[in-house]
C-alpha cells in the first residue's frame, strides 16, 4: 500500500522524550513493504530514508508553552500546509492521526482530492478534553469543534480509538462508525536493555545511588498537574528521606513546578527536575525507576486517555502509578501492575509509595505483572500488524500480514 500518515506531533528517531508510537508503526510498514509518507509538522529536515518513511515537514511553530491561542493558530497553519501536500501524493489510504482535532481536515481534503479511503486514529476525546480544560469557551468554537469532529468521523472508512472508554464514546455518538481499539503499546526491543541501562545510570549519579526512586516522565503541562507530585515528594520527605522522586520533561508548568519544589524545600535534596531527554536515555532512566508516576487534573474527561508513559513503564518492566480513574487505572488494579492514588490527596499518595516501594515482594510481583502485560497484551509489533489490517481493509487490498 502507499499511505500517508499525517501527524503533526510526530517525533522522528533519535528525537527527545516523547510519544514514539507514530515513528514505530511507520517502521514497521515501511519495513513490511509499504510505502509510508509521513506528514509532521516540525522544522527540521526530512530525511531517514534508510527507515523507508519519507518524511515531509510542515513547518509549525508549536509547543507546550504556547497559550491557546496561538496553539489554535499552529494547527491551522498545519492543517493548511499538510493538505497541500497530502493531496500531491499519490496514495491508496489516508491515516490522519489526531490530536488536534484539526488533522481530520488535511485528511478529508487528501481523501476527498485522491477518491482514497481515509483511517482516523483518536488519541484523545475531542472536543471533551479542551473544553475541559477551558480552552474552547466560546458557543461558536464549540459547535465548530463538534462539527469537525462529526465530519472526520463519517468520512473515516474506519477509526481506531486509543481506549476502550474513547471508542465507546465515538459508538455511542455515531452507530454506524467502525471503531477498533488500538491502545498506546510497548516497544519490547527498544526497552530490551532497560534493566542494564539503569543500573549503568544510577552508578553514573551520585545523588540517586541504590536508593528508591519515583519517575515521572513527560510533558509538564496544565493537564498533567505535576503540582500533586511536588506535594507528594515534599511528605515522602518526611516519611523516608532516602526516597527520590524524579521529574523528567518540558512543558508550561515547568518553571510553577520548579518554583513549588523551591518553595516547598524539596528541590535538589529529594526532588530532581530534570530537562526533556532522548528515548535512548528515557530508556535508562525507566529502567533505573522503581515506580513510575502518570498523573492529570481530576477531571473526567482526562481519564480515558492512553499515556504512553504508562506503556513505556511497562515496556520497561516497571510497576506504574496513577492518580485518575479509567480504564488505566482498572488495568493497573486487575492485573497487579502498580498503585491507584487518590487525585487530590498527595500526602496519602506519599504513604502509599513510600510502603510500596519499600516492600520487595509488591515490587517484584508488579514488575512481573508488567512486563506480562507488555508482552501480551500490548506489543507494538502485534498491534502494528491490527493497523495493518484496518488499512488495508480500508484500502480494499490484501494485508501482508
């Protein structure tokens, strides 16, 4: 198949700690045979032709940093400039993997233009989510969001939803949409030495050594609340001082959070805010973790999303915790894997992080658990072949798995 993949957060091989989810199913097609071009919108040149993508950049100014505004601005100018180029190529499916939302109007433009099939992925309940977080407050950018969404979903030959709770939510709302379930997952080889790298790494620093060690891992962002983990290191202080508690990422509240561990006495003694790094050192300081943290504000709409930090704990055999309800936190809970913390009590997460990864045995069995699950259950290799699948179903040609 020839298909053009459009992402505008797409991260390319050897970029910093981020989602790797779009780079490795284009790898895998790439390397079973297809023709994948990925539309991404980043500066940077394109290249890796040795992968067999052939990238094409739409240059966008985006970042976490940006206030709504100018975010709405950036997947405008995206949504633009993909079009353009998707409509240029030749191709047998369109998969416009979303968010934001606006990615569908590239999309239906290349599908319309091309007579293709187009595949929608869902990586977050849009319009739910920002309008959650008060980033659409206007009637009119709320009926625009909710048609937008209505038209990528019936000019999609197929969806494939992030979560079991996203694809409900799509069923419920349109009937007659095919909606499969595509979770984040686990890239088993790239994690393979994580367990040595983090050994290596924690030799390397000083200040971690052989004591415990709590990783949060990602974007620093309003819907992240990574306040509740400041709160959390500053009563694991106390509670048991020899505990680190890690920070790894960018976004708009890094300098609030480094600012709140400032405040609260914790920086640099038990808490570390570290920079955004590359997966290959991501890699190592997963596998140095004891426990690895997801959190987000307590709102309800957050809590059907699929944080590829929790998949990465579990590529990397690591129990994981979260602070919000879903089907995460379900799994986390039927399967052994980690901790469920209440969202707006830090000092009782504290207590229960400082007992769990104090005590050998809930450690050991989770990690178990874990690395069951990532083999199991969300193997990026078998889940790359279920997109296959459903674009080739889309397409109406043969799968060549």
């Amino acid at each position: 198949m020839r298909i053009v993949y459009i992402d505008q957060h797409y991260l390319p091989a050897g970029a910093n700690l981020g989602g790797s989810r779009s780079l490795g199913f284009a790898q895998r097609l790439a390397g079973a045979g297809h023709e994948v071009h990925m539309i991404a919108g980043a500066c940077a040149e394109p290249g890796a032709p040795e992968r067999g993508i052939v990238e094409h950049f739409v240059p966008t100014r985006y970042s976490n940093h940006l206030g709504y505004g100018a975010r709405i601005k950036a997947f405008g100018q995206f949504a633009v400039g993909a079009a353009r180029v998707a409509a240029r190529i030749p191709h047998d499916v369109v998969f416009a993997s979303s968010t934001p939302l606006t990615v569908a109007i590239p999309g239906i433009y290349a599908s319309r233009r091309r007579r293709s099939p187009m595949v929608f992925e869902v990586r977050d309940v849009w319009p739910e989510v920002p309008i959650a977080m008060g980033a659409l407050r206007s009637p009119a950018a709320r009926w625009a969001a909710r048609w937008l969404e209505a038209q990528a979903y019936r000019h999609s030959s197929e969806i494939v939803a992030l979560s079991p709770t996203m694809a409900e939510s799509i069923r419920r709302r349109f009937p007659d949409a095919r909606v499969t379930v595509i979770p984040n997952n686990c890239d088993l080889a790239e994690f393979a030495d994580a367990e040595q790298a983090g050994q290596r790494l924690r030799a390397q620093t000083p200040w971690l050594g052989h004591r415990p060690m709590v990783l949060y891992a990602g974007t620093i962002g309003l819907a992240n609340g990574v306040d509740y983990v400041v709160r959390m290191a500053e009563r694991l202080a106390a509670i048991d001082p020899e505990i680190r508690v890690v920070v790894i990422g960018d976004g708009a509240k890094r300098d609030e959070v480094r600012a709140l561990a400032d405040r609260l006495g914790v920086l640099d003694r038990t808490f570390f805010l570290l920079p955004a790094v590359m997966r290959k050192d991501a890699v190592a300081w997963f596998g140095a973790c004891d426990l690895a943290l997801s959190t987000f504000l307590n709102l309800p709409a957050l809590s059907a999303n699929s944080p590829n930090k929790v998949f990465d704990a579990l590529a990397a055999g690591r129990p994981i915790a979260v602070n919000n309800g879903g089907w995460v936190a379900e799994l986390i809970a039927r399967h052994d894997v980690g901790l469920v913390l209440e969202p707006d009590d830090p000092a009782g997460a504290a207590k229960a992080v400082a007992a769990f990864v104090r005590d050998p045995r809930a450690c050991g069995t989770a990690r178990d658990a874990a690395r069951r699950l990532a083999r199991e259950r969300f193997d990026r290799d078998a889940h790359c072949q279920e997109l296959e699948r459903i674009l080739a179903r889309a397409a109406g040609v043969p799968a060549a798995c």
